[in-house]
C-alpha cells in the first residue's frame, strides 16, 4: 500500500527535512501563503505532523518541476465507496488532458476530505484541461448526502516568486 504525507512551513525548514532525507522521493511546492512537502513511500512518514493518505488511484509520477492543484472534496463514510468508484470509472477523462503530469486520489486517514492531486506543465495546460475536471465527478461544489460541504482548490508551484 502506498501512502502520502504532506506537510508544511516555511520554504528554508522544507529544504533542510528534504536535504536531511535525500533518499527519499518528496517535492516542494509554494503559494503566496505557505509551502508544502508531499512525500509518497510505503513506510511511515518522516514528518512530524503530516496530513496522512493513502494512494487510491494514481497514473503518471510526480515531480519536481510544474503547477500542481489540490482538489478537496469532503465525503461522508457511507460515500467513500461510491466516490472512489466513480473517480476510478471517470478518471481516464482527466487522465488524457494535455499537459497532465500525474494524478492521484489520496483518501484521507484521519478526516473526511478527499485530495483529487493533479500536476500539469504549468497553469496555462490546468486552465485549458480545466474542462474535463467540471465535466467529471470531482466538481463538487453543492451539498448532497454524499458531499457534506463544498469542495475547494489550493494552487501550488514549483518554484516561488522572490
């Protein structure tokens, strides 16, 4: 089984946990708020207080360089396995965009809210790609038994504006 952490701070104190665990396979990515770390192994996480998944669905691999979307969609217990089902019959919509790098559906250990992951070449291929993602089950901006509150998107790059 493959897991996901995900933390975040200050862009320095990323750098030095990701100089510190070199071998392992994390990204940094920024916004104008924070940075976050995203570290995908099979082992237990090295971060302190990471925000914990599990890998449901995933194709391509991420990397180092590029725009990436963190699509959050809070689902009840009893709608998880209709969630993820629907995600796994619909994800070759988004999967075929142009500029999709790697997408993943990360299901949440210790809350209800989902993370639809995607990363593109940059926000000009998400914004062109953006279509496919309205037209498939992950637009879920409505209260329904299955979705408790409205989904919502953090944006992320690779590199910070100085």
């Amino acid at each position: 089984m493959k897991y996901f952490f995900i933390t975040q701070g200050t862009k320095e104190l990323l750098e030095k946990i990701m100089q510190q665990h070199a071998n392992e396979e994390m990204h940094l990515f920024h916004n104008d708020i924070t940075s976050i770390l995203v570290h995908e192994t099979t082992k237990k996480s090295i971060f302190t207080e990471p925000r914990k998944y599990v890998v449901v669905e995933s194709s391509g691999q991420l990397i180092s360089e590029g725009f990436i979307i963190l699509h959050y969609v809070p689902v009840t217990d009893e709608g998880r396995p209709v969630f993820e089902f629907q995600f796994k019959r619909q994800h070759s919509f988004i999967e075929n965009s142009s500029g999709l790098i790697a997408l993943k559906l990360l299901r949440p250990m210790e809350n209800d809210t989902y993370i639809v992951l995607s990363q593109w070449q940059n926000e000009k291929s998400f914004e062109a790609g953006k279509k496919n993602f309205s037209s498939t089950l992950i637009d879920k901006n409505q209260q329904t038994p299955l979705y408790p509150r409205p989904s919502y998107i953090k944006r992320f790059y690779s590199h910070i504006d100085e």
